[in-house]
C-alpha cells in the first residue's frame, strides 16, 4: 500500500525555520517503541530538539513546524516544506547517513507509521520502506471493519548499517480487531523495502528484547 509522505507530515511552512541555536540537546528521552531512538515531540515551552548523528558531524533539528539536516554548519536541502505532525521519535543509522523517524498522524494512540530518510550529498530524500512489510502483516489479522485498518508500523534497530532496518508490525488496538496488539517483526531492505527476513512475535522479543521499548518487550 503506497503511502503519501506529505501525509505524515505538515506541509507548506516555508517560512525561515528558527536558529539552532535554540534548540534543545538535552536530556533526550526515549522513543515509545525504540528505545535506541529518541523522542523528537516538541513539549511545551520548547522551540525545537536537536538529535545529532553517530558520527557527531551531523544533526536533525526539529521544531514544531519544521525539520532541519545539518552537516557541519551547512543546512542539507530536500526538506523545505517538511515537518512533524503528532508524536514522533528518530532513529540514527550507525554510519549517519539515514534516519527514520516513526510518527503518529494523531497521538499516542493514533496510527503509527515510518520514514526514511536518505542523505546522499547536500541532500536528504523521504524514501518508503514499509509498503511490502505492512501489505504482508495486514493479511496475518482479522477485523470486522469493511476496509480493514492499517497497522501500526515502528522503527526499531538498524542492522547493516544504512542498508537494513527492523521494524515491528502491530495490530491497532481498535475493538474491531480481534487481534489488537498482535506483533511482528520484519527486516527489510534500504531503500527497496524488501522483505529480507520475518520474526514472529516470540522471535522479535528473544532477539531484540534490549531494543524494544517496554510495551513491545513483554507479552
């Protein structure tokens, strides 16, 4: 299922994004679902949190109506008219050369989804990862809506660099799914999205229990 990246996020803000300089370094909580990403939802009083890279050459600044690449002190372009809607967290590759971040269209208990974000050169593209591993985890559950509800999709660990990422796969916590909160777990591709390698609910939490946040680690 193709997603519409400008649909997670807010558009139109091209108005000049404010200083670095304002932006908060730390402390950086946690994400909801990684606990190897950190929380990038702008709380009150606060003009923007800034996440820098592995390698410290590099940094994500986030503000309420914006989102800002910077190498060194030049800004990277490709993300002019991008920014955050709702609950997010982000998730560095350990070489500093992509991103995701994991992102709610609501809130804590809205739909969850994921972007990469792709740096090549002085600039940054949005790529979709998720499409095959959400199309395949839709027809493992049952629910009585007609158009049955997308699951919740979350970034938890790079693998292989920038090239691999696993993310989890979870039923939405609707009435209308019997299931809800059923997991999965999928490795796929950077940036084809394919699928490279399955991990069942049991699997996902014996492997990767360090990295899953508290409500993923335990049944």
């Amino acid at each position: 299922m193709p997603i519409d990246y400008r649909c997670i996020f807010m558009c139109g803000w091209l108005a000049l994004a404010p200083s670095v300089a304002l932006a908060q370094t730390a402390p950086l909580q946690k994400g909801a679902w990684s606990n190897d990403a950190a929380s990038v939802a702008i709380g009150r009083g606060q003009e923007s949190l800034r996440v820098p890279s592995p390698d410290g050459k590099k940094a994500v600044t986030v503000g309420s109506d914006y989102i800002r690449v910077t190498d060194g002190s030049a800004t990277l372009t490709g993300l002019e008219d991008t920014a955050i809607d709702g609950p997010a967290e982000l998730l560095w590759a350990p070489d500093s050369k992509a991103f995701a971040i994991t992102s709610s269209d609501t809130s804590l208990s809205g739909t969850w989804l994921v972007s990469v974000f792709s740096i090549s050169g002085d600039t940054v593209k949005i790529q979709d990862v998720t499409s095959d591993a959400q199309d395949d985890f839709m027809a493992l559950y049952q629910c009585t809506e007609t158009e049955k509800p997308d699951p919740n999709i979350a970034a938890i660990a790079w693998t292989r660099d920038s090239s691999e990422l696993l993310v989890v796969a979870q039923v939405p916590p609707l009435p209308s799914c019997t299931e809800k909160g059923k997991v999965a777990g999928y490795l796929v591709s950077v940036p084809s999205g394919q699928i490279l390698t399955r991990f069942t609910e049991s699997q996902l939490r014996e492997r990767w229990s360090r990295t899953l946040s508290p409500h993923l680690a335990k049944p």
